[in-house]
C-alpha cells in the first residue's frame, strides 16, 4: 500500500493537503506476466480554495484506477507494460469532477539492485458527464536504493490539460524506509 501526503500551492496563494491511498494488486498469470490493478483514494484534508468559496473543506475526490498487462521480458531488469487508466466520479460533494474518464497507458522502465528508473505516459478523454477531459501526462521516476530498506528519489507527474491550455509541473522529492514487521515487509 503506497501513501502520498501532497501538498499544493495554487496560482491564487491558496492551497491543499491530501493524502493519497494507492494499494497495487498484481495477479501472476501462469506465463509469468502479470495484470496489475492499482486504485487511487485521493482524501482532501483541507482545502483553502473550498474554505474560500464557502464550499467543504475535506472530503474524497474522484477514485482512478490503473489496469495494466505487465509483460514478461527476456531481460528481467526491463518493466514493460501497458493498459488503461481511468477515473470515476465518487467524489464527495465539493470535490467530485461528475465524469467518466478513460484512456491508454505504457510503462517503461529499468530496475538494478541499485537504482529504478522510468517513464509512465497515460492519456485521458471524458467518456460520461458534463466536464470535458482531455490531459495527458507523464510521470517519471528515478530511485536510488543504496540499501537497508531505504529509497531515495523523485517521481513528478508532469500533465497538460488540452481544454485549458495548462500544464502542471511539481516538484516531487521522496524518502523511503522498508520496515519489517513479524517477518513481513
């Protein structure tokens, strides 16, 4: 189970803080590939724009989901894989976008005992509901692993919204520690 606490600072100096629950479900098939189905809970624990606007401060935003086919290479350093990611509306009331959205993604990346880096492209267009979608993005990630279950790196997620002609570039820095507990990490 992945958590991100994010924070974000808008154009208008207001800002939010949520936290994201990302558990990833891989499912081993019998030729060593895998489906991988990974969801994403994005909770808002407060939110200066909906406090501006009189709106809910905290609530559930819209639940994505990536399902993807993880292929199974002859080289076992390479990631490959490739699928869908879509987003559905069950946000609560303020934070909810009403929409369906669905489009194709593609992993590529290269793992060592040392380091893990790569590129995770997707596109999206709205499917169902009154808000139009069409945003791409990329996210791209380097880890070092120096060792005893620590994990230094960045993973932005870079996007350009196509019906708004805008584009997100944010800072990402992260620190990891793997922690054994009961002989399960």
């Amino acid at each position: 189970m992945n958590y991100k606490n994010q924070y974000t600072e808008f154009n208008d100096d207001t800002n939010q803080l949520s936290t994201l629950f990302q558990p990833v479900l891989p499912f081993t098939l019998e030729s060593g590939a895998k489906v991988i189905f990974r969801p994403a809970i994005p909770v808002i624990w407060d939110n200066e724009r909906n406090d501006d606007a009189g709106l809910e401060s905290n609530g559930i935003g819209d639940i994505s989901f990536d399902l993807a086919y993880a292929v199974k290479t002859s080289d076992p350093s390479v990631l490959l894989a490739y699928g869908m990611i879509a987003s559905l509306p069950t946000g609560t009331d303020d934070f909810g976008g009403e929409t369906t959205s669905v489009g194709p993604e593609l992993l590529y990346g290269k793992l060592s005992k040392t380091y893990i880096w790569g590129l995770f492209p997707n596109h999206q267009w709205d499917v169902a509901g009154d808000i139009k979608v069409n945003r791409t993005s990329s996210q791209f990630f380097s880890i070092w692993l120096p060792g005893g279950g620590w994990a230094y790196g960045t993973s932005p997620t870079l996007s350009y919204d196509w019906e708004t002609d805008q584009a997100t570039v944010p800072l990402n820095l992260t620190v990891s520690k793997t922690v054994m507990l009961a002989g399960r990490s």
